[in-house]
C-alpha cells in the first residue's frame, strides 16, 4: 500500500478538514455576496461627477505643493498664513505619492476589483493560513492521540519516514487548495468588477504586484501548517498547538508588548513575531519608534524604521524550521504508547 495515497485518504477523510473546507467556501460565498449586494453599475454621470473630482483633488494637491515651497523660499511670507505645511515639501510632492485620486475614489457604492483585489487577497491569505495551522495541527494531533501513528508504524516501522510522509502530503494538499482557492476567489470579484461594478483598467504593474503579494502569501500559508503540525507532535495533541498560539498572542504579542511601552523598550516591533509576518506578506514594513528622533532638534527625524521582506522570511523559515526539527527530533525517540 502507498504510504503517500494511504495519507491523502486519511486527511481528506478527516471531518474536521471536511469542516474547514465547507467554512472556506462559506467565507468566500458570504464575502462575494456582501460585495454584489453593495455594489451597483456607476452611471455615464456619475462617471463624469467623479473624473471632474479627482481632477481637482489632484489640483488640489499640486496647488499645496506650490505653496509649501513658495512659503519656503519666503517669496510669499504671507501666503495662506493659517495653514500649516511640512518642514519637508517633498512630503506632499503629488509626483512621489504612492497614488494620485482616482475616479474610483469618488464612486461611493460601486467595487473597484483594482482598487480592492488587494485587501480582498490580504483576506484570503488571513483566512488560509488559519486553515492551514489548523488543519496540520488536527491532522497529527489526532492520530497521536488516537494511536493512528502507532497502528501505522505496525506495517511501516520507519518513524521519521511516516512523519516525513505526513508533513509532505499535509503541505500538499494544502497548497493545492489555496492555489484552487485564489483562483476561484480572485476570478469571481474580477467577474463582479466587470459586471457590477469597475474593473479600474489594471495593468501589468498590478498583475505582478497581485501576484507578488499572492506568493508570498502561499509561502506563509505553508508556514503555518508546518508549524501548526510541529506544535502538535511535539504536544501530542491538536489543544497543544491551540493553546500554544493563544499563549504566544496574549502572553507575548499582548503582554510584552504592555511591558516594552511602559518600559520604553527601542525598537519593540523587532521583538514580535507578528511583525515579520506583516513585513513578509506586504514586502516591507514601518514601525514608528519615538526614541529614535531623541536628540534631533533639527526636525529632519521621523522616528520611523522599516523592516524589509530579506529578514522577515528569514526569522520566519528559523522558527518554523527550529519547531518542525524539535517535533521530528522528539518524535524519532519519544514512547508513542
């Protein structure tokens, strides 16, 4: 008998994964509906209402700089007296914003799919990886518990082999319905977007951007059913990973993160796990830290500092493979019985 098809039956026979998945298509079925239920074909009027606002905003914008740079080089002292503007013109620069308004900005009501494939995709990813950790974690948490592992190393007496065959079918099968499921997701909200709503004209700067983000969090997906398969081996059962994670969150995340402010701590992103994951899944990250500007009186410090996608996978891949070596190095000598 394949050890790798006798894997696959037994996961996709599992109720609980059975349950996940009917959540999942739940999820996506509610959130595809709100978002038709919202939305509506803008109008040639509206349309036009909306390119003649996001005309002058943009007018708007260039106007300030204007400004802030005539008030600058004091050609103008006395120009608009009451309105502040920053030390640094560059700031509201409209040439070095990220984006520039748009029409869509100014459609209240209707789904831009340019506008909102991206949070909608941050969503997904969210939903997946909390599928995933839950998923690894029952799959092995309950043939410990159960004996299933024991009964299985009667005819396959290889430990590492059978647990190295649990965590590849688990990886997998996973990624297989993620990728399924990003494909029916983001079809149906661009389907939306062309039928009831905007599509926003994306080009191929989105597409990979889309994609890039979509990567990156297919790699965090797998992540978190590693470690959620890890936590549980070497808890020997699923809760163990369950309350593993609820510790780290209010221990951690929620507790130390209390004591660091209060203590003043530098830098104390740095020091959560949460960060890297936000510095992975959107290439780059800022945090606001009020010690870094102590000492500059000249007003050029922002007291911002930015955690770039390198180390986060970095940290990311050693504490998932630091757990997934402890739950194979454990489970190799530890009495199953």
């Amino acid at each position: 008998m394949n050890l790798v098809r006798a894997e696959l039956e037994r996961l996709s026979a599992r109720r609980f994964v059975q349950l996940m998945v009917i959540l999942l298509v739940l999820a996506f079925g509610v959130t595809a509906a709100t978002t038709l239920a919202g939305t509506h074909r803008p109008s040639a009027d509206e349309l036009v209402d909306a390119r003649n606002q996001a005309a002058e905003a943009r007018q708007s914008m260039e106007a300030s700089f204007q400004e802030c740079q005539a008030r600058q080089t004091a050609e103008f002292p006395s120009l608009d007296a009451e309105k502040s503007y920053p030390t640094d013109c560059s700031q509201i620069d409209p040439t070095r914003q990220e984006r520039l308004p748009i029409a869509a900005d100014f459609l209240p009501g209707v789904f831009s799919f340019a506008q909102q494939a991206r949070p909608l995709l941050y969503f997904l990813i969210a939903f997946l990886v909390l599928f995933g950790f839950l998923v690894g974690a029952s799959y092995i948490g309950a043939d410990l518990n159960s004996g299933g592992v024991v009964n299985l190393l009667l005819w396959r007496p290889r430990r590492l082999t059978v647990l190295g065959t649990k965590l590849g079918t688990l990886l997998g099968t996973v990624l297989a319905l993620a990728l399924a499921a990003s494909l029916v997701y983001l079809v149906t909200f661009w389907v939306i977007g062309q039928t009831a709503g905007l599509s926003g004209q994306p080009g191929g700067e989105f597409w990979g951007d889309l994609a890039a983000v979509h990567g990156r969090g297919m790699v965090l997906v797998l992540l978190a059913s590693a470690a959620g398969f890890a936590i549980a081996t070497l808890g020997r059962h699923t809760s163990a990973a369950l309350g593993a994670i609820a510790a780290y969150a209010v221990l951690w995340e929620l507790g130390a993160r209390l004591v660091m402010e209060i203590v003043d701590a530098r830098r104390p992103d740095l020091f959560m796990l949460s960060s890297y994951v936000g510095g992975w899944l959107s290439g780059e990250a800022r945090f606001y830290d009020s010690r870094l500007c102590r000492g500059n009186y000249d007003g050029g410090c922002e007291g911002f500092y930015t955690l770039t996608w390198t180390p986060s996978l970095a940290v990311l891949l050693f504490v998932t493979g630091a757990l997934t070596a402890a739950a194979f190095a454990v489970f190799r000598r530890r009495d199953l019985i």
